[in-house]
C-alpha cells in the first residue's frame, strides 16, 4: 500500500506576480497528480473482501468482548489464558492407511504418526490410537503388542524416545488392558484363534495416553510395535484398513 503526497503546490502559485512562469497551471503537474492519486487508490485495502499482507495490526479488545470486533493475537492470548484447566485447546487428526511388516522383538516405528505444538509447556496432550493390525497365517500368526512412542522415525526403524504405555505394564512395554492368550499383559493384536495359525485375522488396537511433553515446540507421536513370540513376522495394516490417531492439547 502506499500513500497519496502532492507534489504540486497550486496554493502557492496563487500569491505569484502575474506573468510568472511558476504561476501558470501545467497539464504534466495535473496529471502527475492523479496518477499518483491512481495508484494510492489502487494500492489500498478495499472494505469489502479484503486480503491484507504484511502484519496487520488492531486494537485489542477487552477481555470478555463478545461481538464483531476483530480480535488480535493478544486478545486469544488472554482468552487461552482464562480458560480453566481440562479445555481442549485444539485437535489434529492424522491417518495410515499403509502396511507395515516386521520381524522386530523390540519396539519398531510404523507408519502411523503425527505432530502437534503446544501453547503452553504446561498443558498436556491426549493421544488416542485406533490401529489395524494382522495376523497373518503365511507369517504363522505371530501375536504382538502395540503401544504409542512421544517420538518420531521411519517406518521399521528402532523406536526412540518416550514409550507411553503406563508403568505398570509388562516388561514387553505394551498397554495394559486385559491379556492376549500367551497370558502377555498388553494392548495388542493376537490370533483369535489361539494360536494354531488356521487363519489369518484382524484386530482394531484402541490405545490411549495423557501426556506431559513440556514443551512449545513441534512434539511426534508414533505406532510402535514388537512381537511376543521368539520368531516370526507381524504385520501393522492391512486388509485396505485405515488406522487413525487423534492428537488433543489439553489445557494444564
């Protein structure tokens, strides 16, 4: 944007001698000016529809305002501020739809993963996991446990960082919810079957975790997971199945 200055002074030319060169009025000084009135009009915001750039700025309105006024940064600063402690600050969603095999008897990354930043280093995020796993008969049905990492890396790579799963879970270090048929505690998919390998089957794992990352930066969360038998090869996905994860910061 850019403001209108004049360039030419008319006022003056009225107190010149008469027959002066400055006093007389030339079509170039008149049309200078509006050109230069053109392009500040051009370059202005419009009232209706408009699309600033740059760092616009307002007033800030009192705490509490609720109308049509616009409201800057500092005003959702002080409105976060004075929301009490449990609120949902805010919520991202993250899919995999991919297939993710591995062999691994220690926690290995697969591909479902997902990043949020917290406003504050005292809030908290709930991580909630809903994913499709299978047994597969070709790789004989080997059970395995599934639990969410606060950290990030490529698909089968050995997991890194925190493990979320409570500290009361197994010494494997997967959920603690129920138990599988090999009497391992923990969140995980598991031949129905039993074990005897007639089939492969298909397990939707729903695993979930509140936690203290302390931080303002990016903060990544992913699957992980590991088998529970000496060998074999389990799977993550499959079966054109989508696994989910739902990332929520909640106010601290």
């Amino acid at each position: 944007m850019s403001n209108y200055t004049k360039s030419t002074n008319f006022a003056v030319k009225d107190g010149l001698s008469a027959g002066t060169a400055a006093k007389r009025v030339r079509g170039t000084e008149i049309d200078d000016e509006y050109n230069a009135i053109a392009v500040a009009v051009a370059t202005k915001a419009n009232t209706n529809n408009t699309a600033l750039t740059g760092v616009p700025t307002a007033p800030t309105a009192s705490a509490g305002t609720n109308n049509t006024q616009i409201a800057t940064t500092a005003f959702v600063t002080v409105a976060a501020a004075v929301m009490p402690t449990g609120s949902v600050l805010q919520v991202k969603a993250f899919y995999h739809d991919g297939i993710d095999d591995s062999s691994s008897s220690t926690h290995v990354f697969g591909g479902l993963t997902g990043t949020i930043t917290p406003s504050s280093s005292s809030n908290k995020i709930l991580v909630t996991m809903n994913v499709n796993c299978e047994t597969v008969t070709a790789f004989g049905s080997v059970p395995f446990m599934v639990t969410a990492f606060r950290g990030s890396g490529s698909i089968g790579a050995a997991a890194s960082g925190t493990n979320l799963a409570p500290a009361n879970s197994s010494a494997n270090g997967g959920w603690p919810y129920g138990a599988q048929a090999d009497n391992v505690r923990g969140m995980a998919a598991y031949d129905p079957d039993g074990g005897s390998g007639s089939a492969s089957s298909d397990a939707t794992v729903s695993l979930s975790a509140l936690d203290s990352p302390n931080s303002t930066s990016s903060v990544g969360y992913t699957v992980a997971a590991h088998r529970t038998t000496n060998s074999g090869t389990f799977r993550m996905g499959g079966r054109a199945a989508q696994s989910s994860m739902i990332l929520m910061e909640i106010k601290g």
